[in-house]
C-alpha cells in the first residue's frame, strides 16, 4: 500500500505551486490600490465623525445677559504652606 512519488506528478505540482504564487502576485498587484482606496475613505469618514463630535463638545452655548459660568473648577484641596523648617547645610571636605 506504499505509494511512489512520480516525477511527473512533482512537476505538476511544482508548476501548480508556481502558477497560483504568480496569479495572487497578480490579482494582488490589480486590487491592492482599490483596497488601499477603501481604507483611506473609511479612516477618514471615522476621523471626520469624531472631529465633528469634538467640535460639538466644544462650541460655546448662548449665554443670556447676566448669566455667570465657571470655566475652570477650583483645587479641591488646600495646599498645606507649613510643611517643615528650611535648614541650611555646609558642605564638609
């Protein structure tokens, strides 16, 4: 039940091997630049969408006369100003 490999049959399968490596080369070469294409028109369709929302976020809001709002909010913490004593020091030789 031992089958032998025929050098007819390597050929074959050689020129196979070699016929679908050049044909993807091919096709490759064909549609890579409608690939990059659609790539290029979805990443700036997305990029476009989150500038838009960033703009969105960013637009200032009517105010009316009088109205008073605070940009930005205060440290919550007070900062503690008597942390120690300073003391000087004297380099020794």
């Amino acid at each position: 039940m031992l089958q032998q490999a025929s050098a007819t049959g390597l050929v074959k399968m050689i020129l196979i091997i070699l016929l679908i490596y050049f044909g993807v080369k091919i096709l490759a070469r064909l549609f890579a630049p409608l690939l990059i294409k659609f790539v290029a028109k979805k990443a700036e369709k997305t990029f476009g969408d989150q500038f838009g929302a960033f703009q969105k976020q960013n637009t200032p809001k009517p105010k009316k006369e009088g109205e008073i709002s605070i940009d930005k909010i205060p440290n919550s913490k007070p900062s503690n100003k008597n942390v120690g004593e300073y003391v000087d020091y004297e380099e020794i030789e």
